[in-house]
C-alpha cells in the first residue's frame, strides 16, 4: 500500500493520525512515517490496513464502524492501562 492510500485510508474514516494509530496499535508517529513513506508498515500492520480497505468499501456503515473501531481502541486502552495497575498491586 503506497503512503498516499494510507493516508487516504485514514481520511476516509475521518480518523486523526493519533486515533488511528491508537486502532493500529503504533505510535502516531509511526503512522505519520508511513504518510510520508519514511517507513512502510510490517506485514501485520498491513494486514492490518487491508482490513480496513475491506470495511472503507462499506459506504452506508462507515459511521457505524468508525464508532465501533474507536470504542475498541478505547476498551483496549482502559484494558492495557487496568493491566498495568494490577501489576503495581
């Protein structure tokens, strides 16, 4: 996948960098290299990016989708984070 499609992909969701990365599971600056094409994504991340061609080619449920991928970033991070305290437990 070239930089521009990335980008374009990210766009279509009307995602920012710092959401998509957190969907991804990279930092935002990863996802700015891969915008800029200083860096291509692992084979997982793309992946990844293909599976979210599949579900940007679903025009009428993209709205509901963008909601269900940002409440399962935000679920993984509350998640990650409860993880972490129960270690300082």
């Amino acid at each position: 996948m070239k930089p521009t499609e990335i980008r374009s992909l990210r766009e279509s969701f009307e995602l920012s960098q710092i959401n998509f990365a957190q969907l991804m599971g990279v930092h935002p600056i990863t996802v700015s290299k891969w915008e800029r094409g200083v860096s291509p994504p692992t084979p997982y991340q793309m992946a990844l990016l293909d599976q979210f061609q599949v579900a940007a080619r679903i025009k009428g449920n993209r709205d509901q989708l963008k909601g269900i991928l940002i409440g399962m970033g935000i679920a993984m991070a509350l998640a990650l984070l409860l993880k972490h305290l129960m270690k300082k437990i």
